[in-house]
C-alpha cells in the first residue's frame, strides 16, 4: 500500500515538474485552466500562448460562454494580446483529442515591452 503512494506521489511529481505539459495528456472529460496570451482568435478557436511559451490551440463549441468581469461577452469580443484564462474539457473528435473551451474569461491586454 505504501509503496502504490509513493509511485503515486513520484508520478505526479514529474508530471507536475515537465514543462509544457499537453493538454493532450489531461484526463479526457474533466475541466482544465489554460492561461496565456491571445496570439489569434477566430470564430471556431482561439491559439494563445501560455506562460511557458508553448501555442495552444482551444476550440470553441456553441455552449462556450465568453466573459469579462463576470459580464457576458462574444468571441469577437477576444482579441490578440489579451490575457485569457479559458476552462476546457478534452474530449475525442475524430479519434483525435482536442481542447475544448467551456468558459473563456477575457482579461486585459498584455503589457507591451
């Protein structure tokens, strides 16, 4: 038993510390936080870049809700450089896993340097 906690813990350990995690590798069907940066936004998905650098792709579905300061918004309300924290599910479409967002909340632009 005890040695099951620890492989346990040692396993989440290192998916913890690998840098750029996938959402590939998230639990099909339980909810996820993405943050990042909006590098370009359509009416189907939105790709942001996320602390790490790393493009993610997250598709947009008719039951994704788009908010700002608890306020309803629209997709085209997302623009590039704006700072998003967007909750997806990873579901299979085609056989292949894809992100799905569930909530996309804006948040301001990001700095410029």
């Amino acid at each position: 038993m005890t040695r099951r906690i620890v492989v346990t813990l040692l396993l989440t350990a290192g998916l913890l510390a690998t840098p750029g995690a996938s959402l590939v590798r998230a639990h099909e069907g339980h909810e996820h936080k993405v943050l990042g940066t909006v590098t370009m936004a359509a009416a189907d998905h939105v790709m942001l870049k996320d602390k790490a650098g790393k493009e993610v792709t997250v598709y947009v579905t008719k039951a994704t809700k788009v908010v700002k300061a608890r306020q309803p918004m629209t997709m085209a309300d997302v623009k590039s450089g704006m700072r998003v924290v967007i909750t997806v599910v990873t579901e299979k479409v085609k056989d292949q896993p894809r992100a799905l967002a569930r909530v996309i909340e804006l948040g301001a632009a990001a700095a410029t340097k």
